[in-house]
C-alpha cells in the first residue's frame, strides 16, 4: 500500500529517492529549512519536469535494484523503456544538465558545455577529421542537426547474412514507429529548409535525380534559427534530454549529474553493480556504489570500448570496426541572392538516388562563425570570404564507409587516439560526390563552385575546371573532410568471434554487462543512425526487462504512457 501511494506521488512531481538516511535537519532562525542525508546522495539534484533527479556528461547508464540506463541516444531509449516496466533505473552522467536558457547560441559558451573537450576529438590516418560528440545529458543528440532515417533494408539484409537473423524489417518496424512517436518525426517545411533546398532541387533535377526531398527531422514547431548543433533554443528538436530522459524521470529513473563511472563491481565475471565518484554541492568528492542486477554502458563508440577494457573486458574486436560515415561538403557563390544562412535549419533537404551505392547527399549550413574560422584563408581573402556568408551555399554528403579505424587510449580522458584510414574504395565514391554537387550548383546557377580542403578553397566556374581539377593527383587531406556518426567499437554479433556482445546487446563472457549505444552498431549505415541506434536498444532493452522480470518471477508491469 504504502509503495503504490509512493509511486503514484512519484507520477506527481515528487522525488522520491530510496535508500538514503536522513541524518540530521537544518534549522535556520527557528525554522526548519533543509535535511542532511549521509553523504552517498548528498549531492545537488535537479528535478526535470514531473519528478526524478538530472545530471549530465558522458552518457552512462547503470541500474539500481533491478536495471540501468544512460542519457545519449540509446541510453535514453533503454531508460526510458526498462522505467516503463517499473523497473529501478538509475542514469549516471558525466556531464552536466542544461535547458534551453543555456543555448543562447554563443558558440564560446555552449560548445565548452555540450562538446566533448570542445569538439576537439578527432580521427587521425590519411585525413584529418573532426568527430565532435556531445557531453551533456542527451549526449550528441543535443547537438546534432535533428535528422531521422530508418536503417536501410540493404543493410539490415546484410546484417542478417551475418547471422543476425532477427534484425528484419518486419521485427523492427514496431520499434521504429515508436522511436518516430517519442521525436514526433516530420518532415522539414519549406520555411524552415531556406532557398538551399530549392537550389539543390533545381540542380539535382537537371542532372536527373528523382528523389529529392526535405528530409525527416524530429523538430516539431521548428522556427529555423538554425542553431541545431548548440542546443535548440526553443525545445523543437525532441533531442533525448526534452524527450526520453524526462519520461523516463517521470517514470521513475534517477539521474545524477557529475558523476563518472569508474569502476564496474563484479563477482568472478558476473558484473554486480559501478561504482561512481563526482562531488556534492559543495565541492567535496562523493562516491556512488550502486548495486544491480543488469548494468548497460552506453558511452558512445569512442568512449564505450575503452572504458570496457579498462574493467578487464577482453575481446578482440573491442574497440576495432569503427565507422565514421565520412562527410564531404562543396559551398557555391550566389552573389545576388541573399540565402538566409542564419535562418534556414543546418541540414532540411536530402537526395537519395544513390542511397544504395553508399552516398547520401544531406544540406551542411554552419554558423556564420563557423563559415569564417573553418578556412584555410587570411588577409583580403579571408573578409571577403566572410563577407559572402549571406550568398555561400552549403550543402553536402556522406558515404557508407567500407574503411574500418580504431580507438585507443589517448593522451588524456576526454581525447581518445581515433586512427582512420580511408580506403581507394571510399575515397573515390567521396570524389563522385564532390563532383555530383559540383554539377548541381553550376546547373543551378552559381557563379563560383568552391571545394574547401584543408590548406586551400579550390575554386571552380564551369565543368572543364571540375574535371581537370579531379582528375589531378588528389588525396584525402585535400578535402575538408568531417564525421557525426562513429559506430561499430563494440559491435553486436551471432558469435564472439566477430564481435563483442550478443544480439541482445549481452557482453560475451560477462554476464549482467550491455553495451547499447552506437558501439553496438554491427556495420557503418549510410543513414543518419539516432534512429537505429534508439530503436535497437529500446528493443534490447524491452528483452532485457522480460528477462529481469521472468527472473523475479513476478507478474509483467504494463507499460505506461508511450511504452504501451
């Protein structure tokens, strides 16, 4: 009785937080003004929404009593979706919490907030490319630019080839629907795309694409400010920290902010519970034990397989296969079209013709501050450059990589050694995008074509130019070359002998361990992976809670709200 009335208080508003003694009350002037618990929970917490506690950073998710979740895309979805079966979850998060008074759009502000190491993570090989990923409560999808796409059915179809049989579109469809609920997917509106689209459209269609449109985002009542990557200031973009993470509060998950996971408590292989340290409210360290029946890592593919190895996990695919779907971009000078660069979404129309062959053409509009520091160029040709932000179009692609890189422990925590080298194969599908929306911008009618890379900005007026230019020696490093989707570090797999964990997500060798985040992701999608990477740990997730419940042998809990 009294845990059905706690409960329904919970649903309410009220934090309602177990296994915590009070010790003592504050009094201030006759009244009283506070409690003192013992020190494990004495620790700043902030109630989001309709109850639960927040924190934030590297998305860790871990369970308490019965199950554990973390705070990026999958982490979110698995929360939220072992919550809704009334299981215990807490979320440790590294970082810190923000709303969307914090996303102002001062890029000096927010990236230190919401990037990992500033943004600075990037892969070394043949090319140099950024991969910057978030660190905040809703991880990279604060930052990401809202884009939603299924996993394409050639890719789950070769999933199966390698004996991941369940993984069918019929067996996913339900899980994709309800990932598209949660974000309420849309289509971008015209307003929103800004004369880039129209461009694109016009160009593509006079070379003979057919599909064209604006893409699938999870933004309802978008504005367009176009600051998708700082936050969104208005809330539109149902990133996990306004979408899953307050259901998954709302239902009953705790979430503590500050801390980090350090250690992993285990008998013999069986994983028992993390311990976590952070500081309380008043600077001082705290140690978080948490003890647990099932605990999920959900640190991204660059942080996951390394902090898994540094628990003892041994596996040699840990920390290998990994795919960053690279992404190549070509601007265009329109001098007498002004084309809204500060008020169009960063990315609104797509083209997919060639989806199959493994290029995805998607818009790439950045800040104007973004625009003048990401050249190579100074002097007279740097203002004049900056100066044509209002006429420079952007747009650009990604490839369904073939090349595999690694991450190793780097020179400090928050940067890890990304090596990535770009195969014959991928790079030559990169040219054949470089060229195709070169074509489209000269047969839309632009002035200038300019090909950005790391030392110069190549610039082009008419196609003899193009094809003299890539038809001379070219290599990776000279493209501006960039990646949002690193995958694969701990990948799902039929055996151990080709990857890391099982197709529920099970770490081979260690029970009670999961891995479900973008590691987890078998093979590089073509397709902006939030999606796929939500909707196959909300389905491991939903296994995992029938496990744990079958187990305790108790009656199924009926999923709440969204879950049913």
């Amino acid at each position: 009785v009294a845990w059905g009335f706690a409960r329904g208080a919970d649903m309410r508003g009220v934090d309602l937080i177990q296994n915590c003694e009070v010790t003592g009350i504050d009094v201030e002037g006759g009244k009283v003004t506070g409690v003192q618990t013992a020190p494990v929970l004495d620790r700043r917490v902030h109630p989001l929404q309709r109850g639960g506690v927040i924190g934030i950073q590297r998305a860790e998710l871990h369970q308490k009593r019965r199950d554990g979740g973390f705070g990026g895309a999958g982490g979110a979805a698995a929360a939220y979706e072992l919550a809704c079966r009334g299981l215990a979850v807490v979320i440790i998060e590294e970082g810190e919490y923000y709303d969307r008074s914090h996303f102002n759009g001062k890029l000096t502000e927010v990236i230190p907030k919401l990037y990992r190491s500033w943004g600075a993570t990037v892969a070394t090989g043949n090319a140099i490319i950024p991969v910057p990923v978030g660190c905040n409560v809703g991880g990279t999808t604060t930052i990401n630019s809202g884009t939603c796409m299924r996993t394409p059915p050639s890719v789950l179809a070769n999933w199966r080839e390698q004996g991941l049989h369940d993984f069918t579109e019929q067996s996913l469809t339900p899980w994709f629907e309800g990932v598209e609920r949660m974000l309420c997917v849309q289509q971008a509106t015209a307003e929103t795309v800004g004369p880039i689209g129209d461009i694109i459209d016009q160009g593509a269609a006079a070379n003979g694409f057919l599909q064209r449109q604006p893409l699938m985002r999870n933004a309802q009542g978008c504005d367009g400010q176009g600051l998708c990557q700082f936050g969104c200031p208005t809330d539109a973009k149902q990133s996990t920290n306004v979408s899953y993470i307050p259901r998954a509060l709302e239902r009953g998950a705790f979430l503590f902010s500050g801390f980090r996971a350090e250690r992993l408590q285990r008998q013999g292989n069986r994983i028992t519970g993390v311990t976590a340290r952070g500081t309380n409210a008043a600077g001082h360290p705290v140690t978080l034990n948490l003890t647990s029946q099932r605990t999920i890592v959900a640190m991204g593919s660059l942080f996951t397989p390394l902090f898994l190895q540094q628990q003892g996990v041994r596996n040699p695919h840990l920390g290998r296969h990994l795919t960053l779907h690279p992404a190549g971009v070509v601007n265009a000078l329109f001098p007498d079209r002004d084309l809204a660069n500060s008020r169009s979404i960063p990315q609104g129309y797509g083209v997919t013709d060639w989806e199959e062959q493994g290029l995805m053409f998607e818009g790439g509009t950045i800040p104007l501050a973004g625009h003048s520091l990401l050249t190579p160029l100074f002097g007279r040709d740097w203002v004049r450059f900056t100066e044509d932000y209002p006429h420079t179009a952007y747009f650009g692609f990604m490839i369904r990589d073939t090349s595999e890189g690694r991450v190793r422990r780097g020179p400090h925590r928050g940067l890890p050694l990304i090596r990535y080298r770009m195969n014959r194969q991928d790079f030559a599908l990169f040219k054949r995008g470089i060229h195709a929306l070169a074509c489209w911008y000269l047969d839309a009618g632009a002035e200038q074509v300019l090909i950005p890379g790391l030392n110069r900005i190549v610039r082009i007026h008419n196609r003899t130019e193009l094809e003299r230019f890539l038809r001379s020696p070219l290599k990776p490093t000279d493209f501006l070359i960039s990646a949002y989707h690193p995958l694969g570090t701990a990948r799902i797999a039929a055996t151990p002998r080709h990857g890391v964990c099982d197709s529920d997500h099970r770490v081979f060798g260690h029970p009670g361990l999961y891995v479900m985040d973008g590691a987890s992701v078998p093979t590089s999608l073509g397709a902006n992976p939030q999606v796929t990477i939500m909707a196959m740990a909300s389905r491991a997730a939903d296994a995992l809670a029938r496990e744990l419940l079958d187990d305790m042998d108790s009656t199924h809990s009926q999923p709440q709200g969204e879950c049913a």
